[in-house]
C-alpha cells in the first residue's frame, strides 16, 4: 500500500483552541495549554499515522503576529509563517463565542495570499446553539468565498473523527517524513521545559513569563523507574527573581508542583523536578 501524506498548519486567535485540537487530534500533549496570549512560541508540530495516511499538524502562534512588526516578536511571526508555507492546507480555527468577522475577513484576506485550501473549523460548538453557527457559515461563505465547515468541540472531542476523515481524502501519495510511532518532532524534554513554562504563565500575571527562558540541565530516569529533572529559569532582570521565588520561596514551590504533577499525568511516571533560577549577565 503506498504512503500518503497532508501537512496542515493549524491557525486562529489566541484562545481558539488550536493547542487543545492538535493534543487531541494526536491523542498526546505535545502542545502546552494556557489562557495567556502567546503561549506557543514554538512552531509545534504533531503527527498522527491513520493506515497509510500520515498527517502532520502545525500548531502555530496566534494570528496576531500575522503582521506585527514587534522586533521581539519575530520569532513568533516567523514560526506562524513557516507553519504556513510548509503545509498543503490550513485549518482556521474560531473561538464561536467570539465570533469577529471583520477581523476574520482580515486575517483570511492575508492568508489567501499563499494560495492554499482553508478550513473554517468553529470550536466550542458545545456552548452554543447549532442555529448560532449557521449564520456566521452563511456569512463567511457569501462574503469571504469559503465553502468548508466544521463544527466541532476540541475540549470535549467532538466533531474530531470528521475533521480525519476530511483530511484522509485530502492526502497526497508521498514518502513519510515520520517514523509510524513518531507523534511529534518534540521530545520529553522540551514538554517537560514547557511544563514548567507554562506554570510560571499561569502562577505569575506579570510581563515576566515572556521575558524568561527554560532549559533542562538533567532528564534522567532512575533505577526505580521515577524521572529526576533538573531545569533552570533564566532571566536577564535581577529583579525578576524575587517575584518567581515568591514570598519565603512560597512562588517557586507552587511553580514546581504544580509542573510536577502535571509531569507525571502526562509521563505515567513519579517526577522529581528541581529547579534553580539563574540570573544572566549578572
């Protein structure tokens, strides 16, 4: 039987539910989960084999770096892009309890430049009346030229096995670039490193989150069968350390618990995570 491949690059506003639809289309965490504003920095990609059909998936940054200009927000607007130019077809994700059409008319303007398929897929489908949905369809369709729909609820895995099946018919005869029980060009230590990442952006409502870095100094799986982690949080503002620590070191504890236990659901195994804050140029 030859091999067949799709690569989709997943789009949408922060909060649309594109981390939570890629995590339960491959059926694994591999994208972290967070009501912050640019929570995936990285370009994500996940993959899920289905016979001979092998579909990878993008999870990018917020369609709000689409034209930003930032300079410290390059890396983001680069990693939407190179989502986008490498897959065959794009899944636009929206958040139907906040439903914008001038603002989706935009965005859609901008994408149509690269000449691809688009997916309108509305999340949370689950919170609403179906009658909600069909007028925003009619309106998108009519206005924006767009005729594929899905309705669907990431969180509670609804509407997902349709989307599949959509996706399979799309696929092209084309060697594998992944391995059949490869899910993600990710490993443990990055989610692990984003664990973390993402409980200092849930624990701390500070601009300090996006101004820090983490890094693994030991991922090591003892003779028991438990995972000892060492990380580092890295920050260039000295200041910046007194707020993570936390009041008699109350805040990084949190922090280390709460990624921790979070470790251990998604690694089926007892962590023991440390961490140290490293101040750089100190």
């Amino acid at each position: 039987m030859k091999t067949k491949l799709l690569k989709i690059a997943i789009v949408g506003k922060t909060n649309a539910g594109k981390s939570t639809l890629i995590n339960n289309l491959i059926g694994e965490t591999i994208s972290i989960i967070n009501k912050k504003i640019n929570t995936t920095e990285d370009l994500i990609l996940g993959v899920l084999n289905i016979n001979n059909n092998q579909l990878i998936f993008f999870d990018t940054p917020g369609l709000s770096n689409i034209k930003n200009i930032d300079i410290k927000k390059n890396k983001l607007k680069l990693n939407l892009w190179n989502g986008l130019e490498q897959s065959n077809i794009i899944i636009y994700l929206i958040d139907v309890l906040k439903y914008n059409f001038e603002e989706i008319k935009n965005n859609i303007s901008i994408l149509k430049e690269i000449e691809k398929d688009i997916i309108i897929v509305f999340n949370k489908s689950d919170l609403v009346n179906s009658k909600i949905i069909l007028p925003k369809i009619k309106e998108i369709n009519k206005k924006l030229n767009l005729d594929i729909f899905f309705s669907i609820s990431a969180k509670k895995k609804l509407g997902l096995e349709n989307i599949k099946k959509f996706l399979i018919k799309k696929t092209i005869k084309q060697k594998w670039i992944y391995e059949n029980e490869e899910i993600s060009d990710k490993d443990d230590i990055f989610i692990s490193n984003e664990s973390t990442r993402n409980s200092i952006l849930t624990l701390i409502h500070k601009e300090i989150p996006y101004n820090l870095k983490i890094t693994n100094k030991m991922f090591k799986y003892l003779k028991n069968g438990h995972l000892k982690i060492k990380q580092d949080i890295e920050i260039n503002n000295p200041r910046y350390k007194k707020i993570i620590l936390g009041k008699n070191g109350e805040k990084i504890k949190e922090i280390r618990i709460r990624s921790q236990k979070y470790l251990s659901s998604i690694l089926d195994t007892k962590v023991h995570l440390y961490i140290n804050i490293i101040t750089l140029n100190a």
